[in-house]
C-alpha cells in the first residue's frame, strides 16, 4: 500500500484528497503547511508527496528544495494555481518531479501518482525485515519463520507502521493518529488489544525476541 503525504491549506481540498485516494487504496497523510510536513517528514517515510507551492509560512518550493537537500530522491508533484512556463520552471528546477495546475481533475492527479510511482518504483524495497519477521507490503503478507501468519487489517497495518520505524517510541495518540486515523472509535483499550494480538500471532510462529516492546508509561516500539 503506497504511502501519499499531501500538503496544502485548503482544508476541504484535503479532505477531499484524502477520502478520494483511500477508496484508491493509497495510506494517506496531510499537513495544512509546511511546518507541519516537516514535523512528519521527520519521522515517516513516504512514497510520493504531493505539495502546493503557495502556503502561509514556509512555500511548498521549500519543503521541496529542503527534501532534496538531504538527499531524498522521494517523487514530489507541486501543485500551484499559476500555470505561467516560469512558474514549471522554477518548481521542476527546485527538485519537483511533476507539476500540476489548480484546479485539477481527482483522475488527472491519480494517473500523475501512479506514473511516478512506476517509476520510483525499482528503486523501493517491498519487504521490510525484523529478525524472523518478514513483510511483503506489495502482496501484505507475513511470514516469520517462513511460515506465513494470518493479520487482521488493523494488525497488518499496525506492524507495517512499527516495521517501518524501527527502535521510535510511539504513543497511543500518536499510533491513533497514524495508524487507527479514519477509526473515530479508536481508543487505547483497542490498541491494546491489537497489540495484544498481534504479539501472540508472532509469539505462536516462531518470533522468540518479542520484538514489539511496550515502553511503560510512553507508548510501543519495534526492536528490528
């Protein structure tokens, strides 16, 4: 399941990027500036980011100038609603990858995503590996052991999630926000639960390290 962080600050154009891409399968994030993509950039990784270039604060061309900095090859589409060949221009030249017009087509959007996630797509890893556990996020199936483990979709995401950020500590607002967000019935009771669940299904096929650790009175984490 690709992972899209879209950043903008028109709350409603997110909210409608957000619903349209999850019935597409995407896992999606959003930030409403560039601040607040920076403060997630900082501990997720994602698959292409889709940003506007004009923000209060910091402009999309920014975060996309300061991605690149570090050597993030992350596919970027920058969305503006000037459509002048200076404007492309200057935003394919700051490190972009595509560059899309306000206002656009949801379709138009989706066809430029898929293009450049065949295209990133090589270079991008689809098994993440923690001691006996491997997960194939293409085919979202668990092995450890070699012996394949069935994962209810919560389960699956949750340990995707931990998998992808081994060794960070992340509490039950945070695990809410990022795992359990479209749940308006998510509590910590049902995290618990999950991870209750989660860690007997590992346990039972071969995971003897217990990998998935609770840090008292913080939260969870995965030890690789």
């Amino acid at each position: 399941m690709s992972k899209i962080l879209f950043v903008d600050d028109d709350e409603n154009l997110l909210a409608m990027v957000e619903a349209f891409f999850k019935t597409e399968k995407y896992t999606v994030e959003t930030a409403k500036c560039v601040e607040d993509a920076e403060d997630i950039l900082a501990v997720s990784k994602f698959d292409i980011i889709v940003v506007d270039w004009m923000m209060p604060g910091k402009s999309g061309l920014q975060l996309v100038q300061q991605v690149r900095s570090q050597r993030d090859r992350t596919p970027i589409i920058m969305l503006t609603g000037q459509s002048a060949m200076d404007d492309k221009e200057a935003g394919l030249d700051g490190g972009a990858d595509d560059y899309l017009t306000k206002p656009f087509a949801m379709r138009e959007l989706s066809v430029r995503v898929r293009a450049l996630l065949r295209r990133a797509a090589p270079e991008v890893s689809q098994v993440l590996i923690a001691g006996q556990i491997n997960l194939d996020t293409k085919t979202r199936t668990c092995t450890v052991n070699g012996a394949t483990i069935f994962l209810l979709p919560k389960e699956y995401s949750l340990l995707e999630f931990l998998m992808r950020h081994p060794n960070e500590t992340f509490s039950n607002d945070a695990l809410i926000e990022r795992v359990w967000k479209s749940d308006t019935e998510a509590t910590e009771a049902a995290i618990r639960t999950c991870v209750m669940r989660l860690r007997k299904k590992l346990a039972e096929a071969g995971d003897a390290e217990n990998r998935i650790q609770t840090v008292a009175r913080v939260g969870y984490r995965l030890e690789p």
